[in-house]
C-alpha cells in the first residue's frame, strides 16, 4: 500500500479520488490551501509555496491539478514537479486539460513538459469538459433563468464525469501499466448544449434550455461572478475551441485504463437531478 498525496483533495475530482485510494486501502494526504481540520489534511498553499515539504514527508506517489481561477498554471505546477523529483517519488499523475497540447507555448502544456522532462514516472490526464460543470460553474443560469447560458453555438463535446476521472488517476496512480503515456479522457458520446439541456430536464423535471450567448456577455457574467479578468480571457479562449469543434472528439482510455465504460450525460443528470431543482 502506497502514501499518496492528493492536490486538491477537497474538489471535485480530487474528493471521489481520495475516496476511492482510501478504500482500496491506500493512505491519502490531503492536500489543502485551507487550514487542515482532520487528521489526514495537509496544509499546501501552491499559490506561495508554503507546506511543500510537510506535504511530501513519507509520500511515494501523487496526484497534482492546478486549481482554477489562475491561467499561470506551469508557475503553480512546476514547484510541485520539483518536489517529486526531488525526493524521487515512484509515480506522479498531473491532470490538465484536453487540448492543452495543442499549443506547446501554454502555460498548462509547459507544465506537462516539465514533468515529462522530470525523469519521474508519470502520467498525464487531459479530460474535456466536465459534466459537473452543469451542476457548478454554469447552474446559476440555469436555477435562475432555466438556461445554460454559453457561448459555445451548436457545438458538441464528449463531456466526462469527474468520477472517471477519478477513477482514471486513481488506476494510474498504482500501476506502473502506462507509465509515460499522456491520455485525453472524454465520455462515451458528442452532445450539443441544446441536447443536454433535454437530458436534464428529463432527469430534474424542471424545463431547461440552452441560450448560445456573446462572448461579451459571458465576460461580462465571469467577471460580475468575481473571476480575475486574465482567468475570464482564458476561459472566453477555450470556450471559443469548444464552439470551433475540438471538444468533439472521442477517446478510449477510460475503459481502457479502469476497464468501465464512462458514464453517459443521462447517467450523470440521473444522479445529480437534486441540484437543478
Ligand atoms: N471543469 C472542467 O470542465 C475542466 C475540464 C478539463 C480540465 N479541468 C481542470 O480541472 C482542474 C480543476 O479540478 P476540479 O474541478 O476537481 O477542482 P475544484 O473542484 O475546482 O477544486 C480545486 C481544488 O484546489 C484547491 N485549491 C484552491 N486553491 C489552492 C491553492 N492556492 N493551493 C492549493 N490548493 C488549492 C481547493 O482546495 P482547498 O480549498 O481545500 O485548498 C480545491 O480542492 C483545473 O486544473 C482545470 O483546468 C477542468
């Protein structure tokens, strides 16, 4: 049984990660920029630097992500990347993002290749857009107008459930199967906005549709939310691939790596249908 050090252990993917490396009898460490409150947290601020070494005492595998609202992702992985180096940890999983490769000059990309040139055994995960999106980042459209409201056209992704990619990190995380490869995570199918709305509506009961807005008004909507202006810029970037196509396509590697099928957008709103109602 491995210790394990779980960046962002209290979001979305990192909780059904941790969850999952516990009962298969793993030790998790915690990670959080927060003031730890149970025994197995631990303090990590990645925006100063601050608990990098009490974080990696006695650990021999670990998962990192950036957290979102920073678009300087290399400067707060990079450190993290060192660390594991450094102390010669047997596997490091980093999540990015899909498309993150497409341009060997963004900041998220210049982070997988520091780990790539690391010499550590690792992996790299590049899920799209997550389903989990709907029931945070895009739900209070939806609660207050019945409305995903995006910029994004008639475009269709392959949405993930954050729990595949859960399960993904934490297969990877204890083999050493894959070392080496990187891998785009995606769901079973390609929906449209207008199509998951009616997947949602069918599961909540509540009449949800899809408005295609201007990027104007979706900055304008991030920044009354209180996003930093250069974190609305990258969003409003990587919304535009989206309405481009390239969130499109579809991969295998969740079943080939957890040997499960993903989850479908009916799956995922069947259990979450609490939230939009
Ligand atoms: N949403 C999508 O559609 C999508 C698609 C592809 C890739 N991604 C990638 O997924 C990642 C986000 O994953 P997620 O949604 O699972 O995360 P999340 O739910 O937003 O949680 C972020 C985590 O980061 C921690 N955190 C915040 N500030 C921190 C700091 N200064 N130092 C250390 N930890 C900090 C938070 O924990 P504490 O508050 O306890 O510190 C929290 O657990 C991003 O890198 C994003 O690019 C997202």
């Amino acid at each position: 049984m491995s210790t394990i050090l779980v960046v962002g252990a209290s979001g979305t993917v990192g909780s059904e990660l941790s969850r999952l490396l516990a009962s298969a009898g793993h030790t998790v460490r915690k990670a959080t920029s927060r003031a730890p409150t149970e025994p197995d947290q631990v303090h990590l601020n990645l925006l100063t630097g601050d608990g990098i070494d009490a974080a990696f005492k006695g650990v021999d595998r670990a998962f990192f992500l950036a957290p979102p609202g920073h678009s300087r992702q290399d400067l707060l992985l990079n450190p993290l990347v060192d660390a594991a180096a450094a102390r010669g940890l047997h596997k490091v999983v980093l999540m990015s993002a899909m498309g993150a490769n497409a341009d060997e000059a963004a900041p998220l990309r210049l982070a997988e290749r520091h780990l790539e040139a690391s010499g550590l055994a690792y992996n790299i995960i590049r899920p799209n857009w997550f389903m989990q999106n709907f029931n945070s980042f895009w739900l209070h459209g939806i609660l207050s107008q019945g409305q995903i409201l995006l910029p994004v056209g008639q475009a269709k992704g392959s949405f993930i459930d954050a729990r595949d990619i859960a399960a993904v990190a934490a297969a990877l995380l204890v083999s050493d199967r894959f070392n080496g490869q990187d891998f785009d995570l995606t769901g079973p199918e390609a929906l449209d906005h207008q199509q998951v709305a009616a997947v949602l509506t069918q599961a909540s009961g509540k009449d949800i549709g899809y408005t295609d807005i201007s990027p104007e008004q979706m900055r304008e909507g991030l920044l009354a939310a209180g996003l930093p202006a250069d974190y609305a810029e990258f969003l409003l970037l990587i919304l535009g691939y989206f309405k481009a196509g390239y969130a499109e396509r579809r991969t295998d590697a969740v079943q080939l790596i957890t040997g499960q099928a993903p989850r479908s957008v009916a799956q995922y709103a069947a259990d979450y249908k609490a939230a939009w109602v």
